[in-house]
C-alpha cells in the first residue's frame, strides 16, 4: 500500500502546484496561454482607480490591489482604446456600464465584423458575437467589447482569410465550459488566421475574441516571471487572489 500512497501523494502534490500558464506551439506559431476558472479565480476589469486615475499599466494596478489586499495573479489589456485611453466598445465595471455597445461601421480591426464580448459574471463568463449579446439582454457585472471575432460558433470568422500575410503580436481570449478562460498571446508575430486556428483546433473553443494586436498586446503574469511594460494601457483583465 504504501507505493500506492506515495504515488497519489505525489500525482495530488503535481496537481496543486500546476502552473496557469504554459507555452504552446501550434501551426508554425509560438504562444502562452493562461487559463482560470471564474469559479475559483475573480476575473474582472479595471479601467481607473478609485481616485479616478487611469491605471494605465500592471503596475499601478498591481499596487492598487495590493493596498486592499489582494495580489494581481494575471492581468491582460482587455481590448481596444481611443486616444484618451476610453473603451471603443462596450465596456461594465463591477455592474455599472461605462461606455455602451458600439455597433458602427468602420475602418480596422474593430468593425471588422461580427466583432464580439468577453463577459464575466461571478462563476460564469463567455464570449459571445455583438449581435447576439445585445439579443440576450444580458446585464454580466463585468464585459467588454473588442474585435474581430476569430471564431464564431466553432468556424472561424469568413473575414479572416487564409493567405492573409499581415503578421502581428496577437492577443485574445476564449470560454470553454462556461466557467473557464483561455487567454492567449503569441510569442511571435502571427497572421490573424494562425491565431483563429489556435482558438479552434488547440483550444477548442467554439467562440473567440481578437482583444488587440501589435505594441499593444501584453500580459502581467508572475508565475511565469513575465511583465510586459507596454503602457499607457486603457482597460485592463485581471485575475486577483487573496494574500
């Protein structure tokens, strides 16, 4: 019996100390993908500190929740900005809508269309296509607006094309199960249509959302010793944990 013990002590001692991230290399590209559960991890988005400056960065935000607190595990930028740093689309902090739904037409990457919603509501989150988000009515008490979408119902968007040769650092997110965020960013630049693959085929998600692209697509995560310091930022995911 007692191999057996030790081999499960060992397999449960793996288990919890399995890191969020990883690298993953797919179709030619190199990524890290971080992965929480809403369940397990508070996923939310922040835009401006309680004083009402702009945190801009992971540091300042880092600091902010430390001062309550609570430790910044992960942090990514969460979509697309203006000038002065407000959101382009829509964008829910903590229940309150700062910025509504923009279905414009347009040049770039954001119209783009369907472009879509990452939306976290306590346990629960999704991505989910404009046009569909708007039909449910939803109120989640976290969400925020970004595109294009890279796959849509398990096909990836009709607009991004194959023999597309614009590469970029990309970063976007996923839901698999309701419950589970797979926020990716590639280690490289890659065309739109490898990074949508990724989503689809590694990831498996039936829905995923382009969140930005180039000297824009960051991450803060400590587990793998990474902070990227690109800033200023506009509106930020983070995923926090109790001292």
């Amino acid at each position: 019996m007692r191999p057996l013990v030790a081999l499960v002590a060992c397999l449960w001692s793996a288990a919890a100390v399995a890191q969020p991230c990883a690298a993953i290399t797919d179709h030619g590209g190199t990524y890290t993908v971080c992965d929480y559960d809403a369940r397990q991890s508070p996923i939310r988005l922040y835009l401006r500190d309680d004083a009402g400056a702009l945190y801009g960065g992971f540091s300042a935000l880092a600091d902010a929740l430390a001062a309550k607190g609570e430790t910044l595990a992960f942090a990514m930028n969460a979509g697309m900005y203006a000038p002065d740093y407000a959101p382009v689309g829509l964008y829910v902090e903590s229940g309150r809508t700062l910025h509504g739904v923009n279905t414009a037409g347009g040049e770039g990457n954001f119209h783009m269309k369907p472009n879509g919603v990452f939306w976290v509501d306590g346990a629960r989150a999704g991505v989910t296509d404009t046009g569909r988000f708007l039909k449910s009515r939803a109120r989640p008490a976290y969400a925020t607006q970004s595109g294009p979408m890279l796959v849509v119902g398990g096909r990836i968007n009709p607009h991004i094309h194959e023999s597309g040769t614009s590469e970029k650092f990309r970063n976007g997110v996923c839901v698999t199960g309701g419950h589970v965020a797979h926020f990716a960013i590639s280690d490289q630049p890659v065309t739109f249509h490898q990074f949508a693959t990724l989503f689809r085929d590694r990831l498996h998600c039936a829905d995923a959302l382009f969140l930005d692209g180039g000297a824009a697509s960051a991450i803060y995560a400590p587990s793998i010793a990474r902070h990227d310091r690109f800033h200023p930022m506009g509106p930020l995911i983070g995923v926090t944990a109790k001292k």
